[in-house]
C-alpha cells in the first residue's frame, strides 16, 4: 500500500508541477536548475527542477522508468530509503552539474533524470543481475556509464541531455547501497567494478581539469 501512495504521489506531484511549467514560462524559469542562480544562492533549484520537464515525451519517459524500479527499492530497502534516494539524486545529480558547469553560467537543465537514475542504479547495486534491456544490470550499467561519460566529456552541439545528472543521480544511488549494504555490495564486488570503470577513467579526466 505504501508503495503506491509514495509513487503515486511523487507521480501525481511531478505530472502536476510539469504541466503548470508546459503553461507558464516564468514558472518554469523560476525554478529550473541554472548555474548562476544556484551560484548566487538560489539552492531550491537543485531540487525543484527534478520536478520539471520539457515536454510530455521527457516526462513520461522518467516516470515510465521509475515505475519499472521503483518497486525494488521499497521492497528491499523501505520507503525511507527510496525518498532518500530519489529526492537525494536529483539534488546530487544537480550538484554534479554545477561542477561539471560551474565556468558557463548559463547552463541549465530540467527533468528527474537524476533522481530516476539514483533508483535504477541503486537497484542494480543491490542485484547486479537484475535484468535491464534485455541484459544483465552490471553490463547495461558499464555501458550507460560508459556512454554517458563520454558524451559528457565530448559535448556535441545539439545534444540536450543532461549526462552529468544521469551519472550524478547514479553515482548517489550507489553510494547509499553501498553504505547501507556494505556486505552486499563486497558479494558483488567483481560485477559492480567492471560497470564502475568508466567512472574510474571520468574521474581521472576530472583531475587533470
């Protein structure tokens, strides 16, 4: 029961905000993540943007992928855990940006790709084997990871998608099994460390910046 009251919630709430957004520019705006607002203190942006979209294919897409999963962290790890996660991503997934971006302070970005990203990750941190586009969770993660750091890394113009979020929100997610679950993630070392390898090799380019 409280599995659905919670997604329901967070559905009805991010439909909700979403729509008023598709309507009022100011709105929309106001509460977007960008990197000078948040730089000149307007924190409420790394959260509020999660519940903003750009449109009703974005969004339906996030909320489709955060009903598939979000079952697995409930069930497994409580409710508690799952807002932590998720709300949690989308913050850290903003946080990330404004690293990332931190020199262009026009950057901004929308949508709850980070907090979806936390909970997918989180799930395949806690079963590596989960079965994810037709493959196991820890190869569909290497790849994603993969190709996620290199379109971040090697920007394309005209490539709207948010990669640091994604790689931000998921990085949060793991983080959290891994310290709630620290025997469980020791069990499926091997597994988590070959999908991880691509964040190894950000994290060395992010030094040499």
């Amino acid at each position: 029961m409280i599995t659905n009251i919670l997604f329901y919630s967070i559905l009805i709430a991010t439909i909700g905000i979403s729509y008023h957004g598709f309507n009022n520019q100011d709105f929309f705006r106001r509460y977007m993540f960008n990197v000078r607002s948040v730089q000149k203190g307007d924190y409420l942006r790394l959260l509020s943007s999660g519940f903003l979209h750009a449109g009703w294919e974005h969004l339906i897409f996030n909320m489709i992928s955060l009903f598939f999963f979000h079952r697995i962290i409930i069930y497994e790890m409580g409710a508690n855990v799952f807002t932590l996660i998720y709300l949690g991503a989308i913050v850290f997934g903003n946080l990330f940006c404004l690293y990332i971006y931190r020199h262009q302070p026009y950057y901004s970005a929308i949508g709850a790709s980070g907090g979806v990203s936390g909970i997918i990750f989180a799930a395949i941190a806690l079963m590596p084997q989960l079965r994810v586009n037709f493959m196991p969770g820890w190869l569909f993660g290497a790849i994603y990871f993969g190709y996620s750091v290199y379109q971040m890394l090697n920007p394309r113009q005209g490539d709207n998608i948010g990669h640091a979020a994604h790689l931000g929100g998921a990085i949060f997610g793991i983080v959290i099994i891994a310290f709630l679950q620290p025997l469980l993630i020791a069990e499926n070392a091997l597994y988590l460390g070959i999908m991880a390898l691509p964040l190894g090799y950000m994290g060395y380019r992010l030094l040499q910046k």
